[in-house]
C-alpha cells in the first residue's frame, strides 16, 4: 500500500464522518504512517483496534468493509442469508452497528438488530434462537475506551470458525474500501422490511432459557430476606439483564453502583473497565463498607466475563481470579446437581490448556470428565458440540481463567449474565450453611489440595 496515496484518498472520499474527516486534516506523518501502514486485521475475533481514522483504525469506512466481506460470504453460502447485530456501550457502537445493518441490507441480508445495547452472549443466543446465518457484535469486551471492535458468530452461535475468518478476510481483501461496498439507508431499510428491530421477546426467551440454568433455586429463598450483594456493570451493557435475571432468581437486596449504572463509553470511573483488576471495583467496595455486604460482582462492558470481589476473614475485600472462580463454579454445579437429582448422563466440564489442573480435580474426584481444548470459547463450543452429537458426554460447565464462563445450550460463548445468576445461586448456598465463598474456596483448596 502507498501510504501517502491511500490517505489523500481518504483526505478527498472520507466526507461522511465528520470526526474522521476532521481527524485526517490534524494527522501528522507519524499518525499517517501508524493510521494507514495496514489494514485492520480481521481474524476468529473479527476486528478490534482504536476508533479513528484510517484504514488501521475502526470508524464507519472499515467496518462497512468488514460488513460487505461478510455479507458476500453468507451470499455464497445461504440461500437467505440473515444476521443478528447488538452492541454494548462503546463509543460510537449504536453507529458501527446501523452502519453494518445498511451494509447488509442493501446486500440482500436480512438484519435483525436491537434498539438497545446488549450483553455480548444475547447475539450468541439469537443467532441459536432466530436461526440467522451470522451474527455481529459491536464490542472490544474489557479493553480501554479508545477501543472498538466487530465480533462474528456463525450460525451455531459460536465465534467464526479460523476457516470461515480467514475467507471473510480474502473476500474484504478484495474490497475497496470506497468503491466496493453496498449501502443503504438504515430507516428506509427498516421501513421495507430489511432491516427487523427486535422486540422484548427475544429478551425475554432468552431470560427465560438463563432461569432455566438455575440448579437448585430454592436455597436462594433461604437466605433472600437477608443477604446483599453488590453490582456493577461498568457503565456497560449489563446494566440491565443482569439485575433483572438476580431479581428472577429470587434476590430481594441488589446494590446496583449508581455511578457505574451510567452508560458511557468513556468509562470516567475506571481506567480500565475490566474485572479482573480490584482498583475497578473502587466505587463497589465502598458501596460494600456502606451495606456491610460479602459479595461484589462485576461485568465487563459487553457483560460477558464476570469477576468477583469477597470480604475476608478480617474483612478486607479481595478480588478472585477466573481460575478462583471456575474452580468454586465447577464444584458447585456438580454438588447442587447431585443434590437435585439433575446431573445427566456422561456428564463433562470443558476447560482451556492455560486453566488450573484443580479444576479436573474438582470434577474428576465428582465422577464427572473434564476435557481440555485451545484457548477461545469457539473451540469449547466445537469440543461440546463434538461430545454432544456423539452421545460421548453433555457438558455441565466450560470455563477459562481470564474470567469467561458458558453454561446452558442456548449460548456457544461465554456469559457474564448467566454466570451471574449462577454465583449468586452459589453464594446463597454457602449463606445457608453459614459461610462465605472466601470460606467456600479455602473449603476447596482442603478438599482437593492445594
């Protein structure tokens, strides 16, 4: 690529943003080379780089390309090619997600789309649910609020197999940036059918397959008129499901941070909006002190990793990791399914290869396989998938340590809304026989070695 060439082009088409035309007339030759050096890598991930212009940036010219690659991929291979699209609180989220929306509608693509954002695991299920070809999230999940990015699912509601990534990646490579996408206007669209806006009900169905998950409810009535727990979504897209699903589950004394309830894709109270760093909880632990509460759950923006923070035996409040936490999840699943009488035959728990070893303890010593797979929750979804179809086994629970949990069948990916629902279960258990998940882990670690 010329570089100089590629951003005078851009300088004289890139009219339709007017913050990216106003950013390519402040960029020096520093900001041109780093902006337009390449163009922004489309992988298993899809994209994900800083909002701005150029072609190594996400603005409204990228990923309508990303959007026409896409759709003349699901054009070769659907007779009636459709798509999901959410998107979380971003900056500039809701305008990639109606930009891809016309992309695909004046290619022919029927679009479902929310008129809200949503957690991430909602296009995941909607893709099952609806039954569409693909589907698009808008999200860069936990990264610093410069950042965007466009996740695929494939119509199984797992991310974009690396074959399937890689031809829509070949059919993008052949996209002018400019010349080669379709377009049409996003109300016209919706007004003609192309573009369906997605009512309650696919809210509601999927609220309802989350309940279903639910292992043994009832210990959450035992201890409902006492216990506490604080939220926060990050100013993200949990803001919503989350509380309603713990509400549905039977909790009465839910401590939404009213400052991190705000959506803003700046992220003002955190540097970094992701769980798995305690300086995020701040505003949470405080609101904690305040309520004399145990137990803090978070969400990351697009609401699909979860991160815990416990009071300790002196009071303090500690953070878990994702290896903490899948390890306390996994024991408790299989307990509680013991207990009701629900665990199914064969049953599996799926982790990653970088995942604690104590999380095979914990399943194995139940009687129950745990299965390795490579790094990504589309490789879990294939693993349940190929156990699943060959009667080999039916996974209770798949898990990574950086804070991802998938349970149910209504999902291919991991959940933060689900695995919400699930630790609250879990805590109101320990609650119940007089301990705190801190008590629960330690618990663990003597059970199945340190």
């Amino acid at each position: 690529m010329d570089i100089k060439k590629e951003y005078e082009r851009w300088l004289a088409n890139a009219t339709a943003d007017a913050d990216v035309a106003a950013e390519l007339k402040t960029l020096d030759d520093a900001k041109v080379e780093d902006a337009f050096y390449r163009d922004l890598a489309f992988g298993t991930g899809g994209l994900r780089g800083v909002i701005g212009a150029g072609t190594n940036r996400m603005n409204i010219y990228t990923v309508a390309k990303a959007s026409q690659g896409l759709a003349d991929y699901l054009k070769k291979n659907f007779a009636e090619p459709s798509v999901a699209i959410g998107y979380d609180s971003r900056i500039k989220s809701d305008v990639f997600a109606k930009v891809a929306a016309g992309v695909f509608a004046a290619n022919g693509v029927k679009v479902n789309i929310w008129p809200v954002l949503m957690p991430v695991p909602t296009v995941s299920f909607a893709t099952r649910y609806l039954h569409t070809s693909a589907g698009v999230m808008v999200t860069a999940s936990h990264n610093p609020g410069k950042y965007n990015g466009y996740k695929v699912y494939w119509e199984d509601g797992a991310q974009l197999p690396p074959a399937e990534a890689d031809v829509v990646a070949s059919e993008m490579a052949k996209t002018d940036i400019f010349t080669g996408v379709k377009t049409a206007d996003y109300d016209e669209s919706v007004k003609n059918g192309l573009i369906r806006i997605l009512s309650k009900e696919t809210d509601e169905a999927y609220l309802g397959e989350v309940i279903k998950v639910a292992v043994n409810p009832d210990c959450v009535k035992q201890v409902a008129d006492e216990f506490k727990l604080v939220y926060t979504p990050f100013h993200g897209a949990g803001y919503r499901l989350v509380p309603e699903i713990l509400r549905r589950l039977g909790y009465k004394h839910i401590i939404c941070e009213p400052e991190q309830m705000k959506i803003d894709g700046d992220f003002p109270t955190v540097k970094n909006p992701n769980p798995e760093y305690k300086e995020g909880f701040t505003l949470a632990i405080e609101l904690a002190k305040q309520n004399d509460v145990d137990l803090i759950i978070g969400t990351d923006p697009d609401s699909d990793r979860t991160g815990i923070v416990l009071k300790d035996k002196s009071g303090e409040y500690v953070t878990l990791s994702g290896n903490q936490v899948g390890v306390l999840l996994t024991d408790y699943i299989i307990t509680a399914k013991k207990l009701t009488n629900t665990m199914p035959a064969h049953p599996a728990v799926l982790k990653s290869i970088v995942t604690t070893e104590m999380a095979r303890a914990a399943a194995e010593k139940n009687g129950v396989e745990c299965f390795d797979t490579f790094t990504g929750f589309k490789f879990m979804a294939e693993k349940k998938n190929a156990l699943e179809a060959a009667g080999e086994g039916k996974v209770i629970f798949s898990y990574e340590e950086s804070y991802g949990y998938m349970l149910g069948d209504y999902v291919r990916d991991k959940d933060a809304v689900t695995a919400s629902m699930l630790l609250t279960e879990m805590a109101a258990w320990y609650a119940a026989q007089g301990m705190t998940l801190f008590d629960a882990l330690n618990a663990l670690y003597e059970k199945y070695g340190w």
